[in-house]
C-alpha cells in the first residue's frame, strides 16, 4: 500500500462558524488568487484554512512542504497535472453501469488499471529526478519506490492486456464430484510464434469445438467464463479503485502546493514582504503587517502595521478612535495571517509571531445589525453564543463593534463581562469598540493583559491610517465642526459696503 500525507489533515472538522469567517475576512478573495480559477485549489485551500484543530508540530510539517513545493514548484505543477489528466481520462475510458456482470466489471477495470499504471511510471519519473527534502514529499517518494517498481509496473500491464477484449481469457477448471467444475484458474496465454510457443505446441493436443448452432453449449461456455472472471472481478474492481483514489487524494493534496505557488508569484508581483510565522508563548509581534485581501483589491502594498507584545497566557487588544482610520482592515490583516499561519504558509510580514495556533472565530456587526430596530441585540448575543461553545484555550476571537446595537451604558456592562470571561479563559481577543466606559475599566482592570490601539493622526490631521499605541482619542466631528462652521461664518458675514 502506498502511505502519504501532504497536509496532515487528519478528521478535523471546519469551525463552527465557517462561513462567517470566510466573509468577514474576506477569504474568497485570497482564495480566488491561490486558486487562480482551479476548483480544487480553491476548495483545498478553503478547507484548511478553516480546520478547526492545528498544532504547532502540523504548522512546522507544512511550512516545510510549502518551502519544498516552491523550490521544486516545476515538479509539483507536472504531478498536479498528471494526477487531474490521469483522474480524467479514467473518468471518460472506464464505465461500470453494473456491478452484476464480472466480464464488464473485468474488462473495464483492466482499461483503468493500464490508464493508471501508465500515471504511476510518470509520477515515479518526475518524482527521482526532483530534490525533495521535506518530511511530507520525501515520505511521499519513499513509499511509491517500495511499493512499486519496473516489475510491478510490468505485471499490472500484462495482466490488463490478457483481460482486455479481444485477446481472448484462457482458463482451466477441474472436474469434481457429480461433475461439478471447481478450482477455477487463469492462464497466462503463450506468446504466438516465439520459440517457446513452437517448443510446448510439439506432441500431442486435445481440443473441441461447438458447434454455432449449438446455442445450449454456447451458452454453457459463455457461463463457466463469467464464473470463472467472477472469481477475479473483485480483485480487479478494489485495485482499480485504489489506484483510481491514490490518484484523487494525490491531486487534492497536490492542489494545496499548486495555491502556494500561485499565491507567491502574487507576493512577488506586488512586492509583497514573505515570511514563515514562529510560535513563542510569549509574545506576540509582527513587524509590517499587510491586510492581503486589500493588497488583492488593490493590486499594491497598503499600509502596514507593526506591534510588539509580551503575552500573559492571554491577551485582549482594543481598537478604538475615529472612524477610517485603520481600524477594521487592521483586524482583517491580523485574522487573514492568523489563518495562513496556521495553514503552514508564509505572511505579508517582515516577521510574525503568535503565542499559540489557536483556531480563529470572528463576530464582526452585520449590516442588517446596523439597520434593524427591534432584535438586533438578541441576534448578537445568539451569534456569539454559538462561538463561545466552540471556544477552547489559545483560541482567538475577532470582534468588530460587538454589542453596539443596544444603548452604550447596557453595552459596556455587558462588553465587559463577555470579554473578562473570554480572556480570564485563556482566549486572545482582538476588539474594534466604541465603548469608552468598558475600555477605561477594562484597560485598568487588565493592565498586563491589554493593548490599546488607535489611529495614527499626525499633527497636522493627517491620518496614516496606521494604529499606534495610545489612549482613547476624540474623534473627528468636533474637527469637521470647525472647518464647516468656519466655512458657514465666511458664506455668511455681511457683504462689505461701498
């Protein structure tokens, strides 16, 4: 049997709440350039990056295969397409409407194997002439070349070619008691015209005819052959099907690869700094951050953002400040590498450091939220309820102006509990809030624990659209206020008299 594990998937589940992650930090469109238009790219990719459980042994095994996919990216692309075209011309070729009838079952399957043997003496030859170094490609190679080699090869071909069509089955049967056939056996058929074939047709043979017309007999033969091939049709359906699903586990796992190097030719097309992620359960650090899905909408490098953090077991950040500053494409980046690292790929970072692989949730305010005048709350709070059953420690949770949609007193009160617990249970949380009240109690009750965030603003006003460390700032209405309200004083002062 032939053993491999590229990605090291085993049976973890996706998150609870996958489809809200997807869409709050805007997966598809990451996806969209890993996959570059390829389905199975794109669903490989969508399922690792949201699996539940990781570790940090899994992050290490696919960063390794992901740098080995790049050095030998040519190899990787001519297995990938020899898998999907093998899977392909399997798929058009063999046809099984019924498992009932061994000739079809046995002719067909004889058709896939040869397909298929074919593929595997490719896959052999491009697999020998790469330089693999990485526990996940070099176990991939070894246990093809034990598995199968030139005679393996050579056997499964003369064996599809004597059960094809048109060459003829030959078999022998014994007879037993009541003349009764049994010990049903293939034979190898004699090669015509070759010396051995002369040498064993000297002396004596016995053979019988039927006659055409005799339909009975015809139909007794045609009988003992189905018989005899029902003997070897399962054999010969269960090793089509394992080389047929070697093949499709083959590609999946291959599709990964194949999204790693598109995704670094988008990294180097823009400019885009690369780096593998390290876990210290001390700190978290990331020095030029980038928000990958707005680099994807823009084509260029967007503002980066550095921090540098001793972690306590757990850590909560808080966003705060003026609107446009930052804030929301900030906790995208953060999210989007969270994920990648855990995947085993590189970063948009100069360097990236997490306290722990942790499965990453978000709960970011829907706009239907934002609109609603009766329920809104409730739906929040369900919306997160559904998170906190899945929470484990070294987790992380995302949150966007959680809780806004009641009055800013209730909200506080509750911001606080929510978050104490969340972070008392050994859970990193990052939060957008607008929340004063919560922020200035939270910050003082979790000192060791709490970054603050807010947007950059130089002196002259300008926004960098960076976060910084700070305190909680006065937002931009009481400047609009001044520019207008000057503008109106102006527009609205007497016209001078002549």
């Amino acid at each position: 049997m032939i053993h491999f594990d590229l990605l090291k998937i085993g049976n973890s589940p996706k998150i609870t709440t996958a489809e809200d992650v997807r869409a709050d930090l805007e997966l598809d469109k990451i996806i969209g350039i890993a996959s570059n238009k390829d389905r199975l790219v794109a669903e490989t990719w969508l399922e690792v990056l949201l699996l539940r459980d990781s570790s940090e042994d899994i992050m290490r095994y696919r960063q390794e295969a992901v740098k080995d996919a790049l050095v030998n990216r040519e190899a990787v692309q001519k297995m990938y397409l020899l898998a999907r075209e093998a899977i392909e011309k399997a798929r058009r070729e063999v046809f099984i409407p019924r498992l009932d009838d061994p000739t079809l079952v046995v002719y067909e399957t004889s058709k896939g194997i040869e397909i298929l043997v074919d593929a595997v003496e490719k896959l052999l030859t491009i697999l020998t002439s790469a330089k693999f170094s990485s526990k996940a490609f070099s176990e991939l190679m070894s246990s093809l070349t034990e598995n199968i080699d030139s005679e393996f090869i050579s056997s499964a071909r003369n064996i599809a070619k004597i059960l094809a069509y048109g060459e003829g089955i030959d078999f022998s049967v014994n007879i037993g008691n009541y003349n009764c056939l049994k010990n049903p056996v293939l034979l190898v058929p004699k090669e015509r015209n070759s010396l051995i074939s002369k040498i064993l047709s000297i002396g004596k043979e016995y053979t019988f005819s039927i006659d055409p017309r005799d339909e009975a007999g015809l139909q007794v033969l045609a009988d003992i052959k189905r018989w005899v091939l029902s003997q070897i049709a399962t054999t010969m359906l269960n090793a089509y099907n394992r080389l047929r699903n070697f093949f499709e586990d083959l590609a999946k796992q291959l599709s990964f690869y194949i999204g790693v190097i598109n995704m670094n030719d988008f990294f180097e097309k823009i400019g885009l700094p690369k780096t593998y992620p390290e876990v210290n359960p001390r700190k978290l650090s990331f020095e030029n951050l980038y928000c990958l899905s707005l680099a994807i909408s823009t084509l260029s490098k967007p503002t980066p953002n550095t921090l540098d953090s001793d972690v306590d077991g757990s850590f909560a950040i808080l966003i705060t400040g003026a609107n446009r500053g930052g804030k929301t494409t900030f906790l995208k980046a953060i999210g989007q590498a969270l994920l990648l690292t855990r995947a085993g790929l590189f970063v948009p970072a100069e360097s990236f450091i997490i306290p722990t692989p942790g499965a990453i949730y978000t709960h970011f305010l829907r706009e239907e939220e934002r609109r609603m005048s009766y329920g809104k709350f409730e739906d929040e709070i369900r919306r997160f309820r559904s998170i906190v059953d899945s929470l484990k420690r070294g987790d992380y949770i995302l949150m966007d102006e959680s809780f806004s949609s009641t009055n800013p007193v209730e909200a506080s009160i509750v911001a606080e509990n929510i978050v104490s617990a969340i972070v008392d249970s050994g859970i990193n949380v990052a939060y957008i809030t607008f929340l004063h009240d919560f922020i200035y109690r939270f910050t003082n009750r979790y000192s060791k624990k709490t970054v603050l965030l807010v947007p950059e603003r130089l002196k002259d006003g300008t926004r960098t659209f960076r976060l910084v460390r700070g305190f909680i700032q006065p937002g931009y209405a009481m400047e609009l206020w001044r520019k207008i309200s000057a503008t109106l004083s102006y527009s609205t002062s007497p016209s001078p008299t002549v």
